[in-house]
C-alpha cells in the first residue's frame, strides 16, 4: 500500500483508531484534563487529509478500516499539539516515543527538494 498523499509505502498499516487509542494513552498520561484529550483527538481527526487514506486491514484490530502511512499521521498530531500550545518538551516526549522521523524516507526529502526549487523557478528533475 502507498500514502495517497506524500508517495510513501505503508510499511504499518494501523488503522486511525488504533493509532488514536494509542496517542490517547499518551495525552491521559501527559494532560491531566479529558476535555482537552477529546478535543485534540476530535481536531487530529479532522486535520488528516482524507486523500492520504488507503482502505486496508489493520495490523492490529485485523479490521477493514482506512489506513494513513505514519509520517502523515503522526506529523498531522504533532501540528495538533503545537496549535494547542502543548509545550516543546512535552511534543519533544511524544515524539521520542512516536519515533515517527524514524520512517521518513528519501523520497520525502526528494519531494520537498522538488517543492523548494518550483518555488525558485528553477527545473526539476524527477527521481522515482
């Protein structure tokens, strides 16, 4: 399966209720209000962008379920916390444990590259 919206392989496929349950054990232990802990997962689930999602059979539940490749979910959350003002330490810990970076591909850096000189002006050239 491939990330619909950065290219990449999903080498986990886990679907987003599985990866909520797992940030919203993180949240409990980190943010002592259930409020707030809704509220940031109701806003991680509205910022996915639904063209990333694949269909597919979760690793974990062995549910049918839809599917996101963990850079766009887990970059997706680390915006979320930002935009609530959650402190860089905080985001520092979620993300040592998340370990998203980890999966990061060259194809990535290749497509940012790719992005930076379009805005330059400058030609491209596409390396697949």
């Amino acid at each position: 399966m491939v990330c619909n919206e950065c290219g990449n392989r999903i080498s986990d496929p886990v679907c987003l209720d599985c990866y909520k349950q797992e940030v919203a054990y993180w949240l409990r232990e980190n943010i002592n209000n259930p409020d707030i802990i809704t509220f940031i997962i109701r806003k991680i689930t509205l910022k996915l962008p639904e063209d990333s999602l694949v269909k597919g059979v979760c690793a974990l539940c062995y549910k049918q379920a839809m599917i996101a490749c963990i850079d766009c979910y887990f970059s997706t959350i680390e915006r979320v916390l930002q935009e609530f003002n959650i402190p860089d330490s905080m985001i520092d810990s979620f993300l040592e444990i998340f370990n998203y970076h980890l999966y990061e591909t060259p194809r990535i850096m290749i497509n940012f590259e790719k992005e930076d000189m379009l805005k330059k002006g400058n030609p491209v050239k596409i390396i697949n």
